[in-house]
C-alpha cells in the first residue's frame, strides 16, 4: 500500500514539473515538442525593429498628368512624401516600367516626421497618343510595402506642317519646286534654325530670326543631285523647345515608269527560258523612243519591241546560266537608251529550284 502511494506521488511530480515546463514555453514564445524540447519561433514578418514604431510612406500625390507634351520631349515632375510613422522609414527601391521614366531619390533613410521627393524625368517617344508609366516605391512600411506612382501624358504635335509629303516634278509649271507651310498649334511664334535634305538636293530660303505662327516655305529641288534614288527627306529644326525637328518626306515624279519595276524568275531551272512582259511608260507623256534596250551578263534576251503611244513593249527571255559553288540566285540588268540619253536600269534577280 505503501509503494501504490510513493509511485502516485512520482506520477504527480512529474506531470507538474512537464506542465511547469510547459507554461514557461508559452511564456517565452515558444512551444515544447514531442519530447519537451523546445523549438525556435518563426522570425516576424515585419522588417521593423522591436521598440521601433512602424514608419508609414504618406505621398501628397500618387499620380500626375503632363497634359499635351510633344513627341520626343523631356518633362519632369515631383512626388513628394514624408514618413508619418513612429519608425524609421527605409525605402529599398524605386523600379520602373518604361526606360522612359528617370528618377532621383536623394536618400533612402527618413526618421519619424521626415520628407522626400522623388523627382521623374518622363523622356517622350517620337509617336502620338496617350502614354501612361509607373513607378514603384519599395519600403519597409508593412502596410504599403510597394506604393504604386503614376505618370500619364498626351503626346501631341505643337509644330506640325502640311501637306505630309512632298511630291516633285520635272515637267509644269511647278517643275521642281513644291510649296511646305508650317504652323504652330497653339499659335505661338517659332523660327526655323536649319533646314537639311537627302544629298541636299531640296533647298528653301528661310530668316533664322524671323518668328511668326506660321511660316511658309517655297522649296525646290535640284534632280541630279539624288542620284538613281526618287525617295528622300527633309530635316527642318524650329525654336519650339518641345519640337525640336520636323521630318518631311519627299518623292520625285520620274519621267519614265517600268512595269514591273523589277523582272523575278521563281523556281528557274538552268537553261531553261523563262519568257516575260515588260512595259515603260512617260509619266508625263511625252512622245519618246527606244535607242537600244541591252544586257549585262547576257541572261536577258529582248526577243521584241513595240511602240504604243508613249510607251513600249518589251517581250523578254531569260536563259537561267549556271552558278558558281552552291549558290542559288542569280542576277542580271537591262539598261534601256531613250533617243534623249537617259537610261533606265530594269534588275533581274532568279532563284533556282531547292533540291
């Protein structure tokens, strides 16, 4: 009977020194495990430090709209914040969606009632439209860890010109010159600085100095500097510091127009002919004849010609000639004589069968 009591007491003691254990690892923020070791707590979500205060990222403005800005220009704005919490506010990072968006931040640490600006440089694209970006603002404010900035812009045009292109001719009374007005959208007076074409073949007269809302510009264009090329542009500088260029393309009106502009041979097999249609026409039309219509390398056979009106027939067989290693092209040019000297130059380009 005496033993019965001595091991109940053994089983009281133990069960309070487990549960004294037990309350001291509640007490302590931890919890015992199966074999009453205790285990190490999960460290705290939150970044701030114990006895601290929790900082808090308070901006005046979350968002700002540039308004109407001009393609290509530079804008810049102001996000000012201050921390509002008992904590010190760091702030990690500041990343952007766009490379168009720059920022300066001039610390990254700001104790309880401190300020700072994020100042944004929005670069513009060269397009038209609205454009919106963000920015994101890490910090260790638990409750807004990644506040969200917004930046929205209308990029639009304050210079524009009319009409689009330039279109030349060489024959009229308006042979080679064409006339370009530029304007301001807001009726603001501008100059233009310089004015520069492909092979600066267009020229215009203009006074650096003279300002005005609109400006027009009497251009001409001088054919033998371009060369073979009908295509080119115009690069004219103005005084509006959000416009800083104007792009203008121009074409000139050929006397002669080959149809098709180019002969291709699809699927050639060597020496097999290939008979073809070709045309040239007088844009202006001009009555004309044909001296002589020739080949380079001897691929190109004119098997006829025939006048009609101001144009001419041409009736072509293209002999497909053997190629050197493994290539799979080949080339040749027809250069037709006009009775006034001007040559027009027809490229040949064939592509043999893939075996």
């Amino acid at each position: 009977m005496k033993s019965g009591r001595s091991f109940l007491n053994v089983v009281i003691i133990c069960s309070v020194i487990v549960l004294q254990g037990w309350l001291a690892a509640q007490t302590a923020g931890v919890e015992p495990n199966a074999a009453g070791a205790q285990k190490t707590p999960n460290p705290p979500s939150t970044q701030v430090e114990p006895n601290q205060g929790t900082p808090i990222i308070s901006f005046e403005q979350t968002s700002h709209d540039f308004g109407a800005v001009s393609p290509g220009s530079t804008n810049t704005c102001e996000f000012k914040f201050s921390n509002k919490g008992a904590g010190v506010l760091k702030i990690t990072d500041v990343s952007k969606t766009c490379g168009c968006t720059v920022f300066t931040l001039d610390k990254y640490d700001y104790a309880p009632g401190g300020a700072g600006v994020i100042k944004v440089q929005f670069n513009a694209d060269k397009g038209t439209g609205v454009r919106t970006r963000y920015l994101y603002v890490s910090s260790n404010d638990p409750n807004n860890p990644r506040a969200a900035l917004t930046i929205t812009a209308t990029l639009t045009q304050k210079i524009v010109y009319e009409p689009e292109r330039l279109d030349y001719t060489l024959k009229g009374e308006k042979a080679g010159a064409a006339e370009l007005t530029i304007r301001s959208i807001n009726e603001q007076p501008f100059a233009i600085t310089k004015f520069e074409s492909t092979s600066d073949a267009v020229t215009a007269d203009f006074d650096p100095n003279h300002k005005a809302a609109k400006i027009v510009l009497q251009t001409k264009i001088d054919v033998k500097k371009m060369g073979p090329s009908n295509n080119g542009r115009i690069e004219i500088t103005v005084t509006e510091p959000n416009s800083p260029s104007l792009t203008v393309p121009f074409s000139i009106l050929p006397r002669f127009k080959v149809d098709p502009p180019a002969i291709n041979v699809l699927n050639a097999e060597l020496g097999k002919e290939v008979k073809r249609e070709l045309w040239l026409l007088n844009n202006y039309n001009e009555d004309f004849d044909v001296n002589s219509a020739t080949s380079k390398d001897g691929v190109i056979k004119v098997e006829s010609r025939e006048k009609l009106g101001n144009r001419y027939k041409f009736s072509l067989v293209i002999t497909p000639p053997p190629v050197p290693g493994a290539s799979k092209i080949f080339t040749d040019t027809l250069t037709i004589d006009t009775n006034d000297g001007e040559k027009i130059n027809v490229a040949c380009r064939g592509f043999y069968q893939r075996k």
